[in-house]
C-alpha cells in the first residue's frame, strides 16, 4: 500500500450545536443539545418533531447561490 500524504489546511463546522469550531466546541463542553422541536417547517404531519437543525448559516456566504442548490 501506497504512503499518502495528508496536510490539514483548516478547521470549520457546520453543525446543530454551533456553525464554527469554537462555537460548537463552547457548546458541546457545556452540554448543550443541538436537538430541539422542528422549527424550519411544519412537522405536524410526521410522528418526529425533533430534530438537529443547523440554524443561522448562510451557505450564500460561501458559494454562489447557483452552487448552493446543487
């Protein structure tokens, strides 16, 4: 097998308990949940209420917006 080699350029995240790296590390040592009741749509119809949804990202930020809904 074949030595690859591998080189860490950065550190991002993009996660229901915070959407940069020290935002969800803060929030994961303090125990907080990033579970909570389904507020981007109504989940009445479905037996899950619950959900980890990312809150406060804006991905037009990042990429174009013809990138984003790929």
């Amino acid at each position: 097998m074949a030595r690859r080699r591998v080189v860490v350029t950065g550190l991002g995240i993009v996660s229901p308990v915070g959407n940069t790296v020290a935002e969800a590390w803060q929030n994961v040592v303090a125990g907080r949940s990033g579970i909570d009741r389904i507020a981007r749509f109504d989940a009445s119809a479905f037996p899950v209420q619950i959900a980890g949804e990312v809150r406060g990202f804006d991905i037009g930020q990042y990429l174009p917006l013809k990138d984003s809904c790929r």
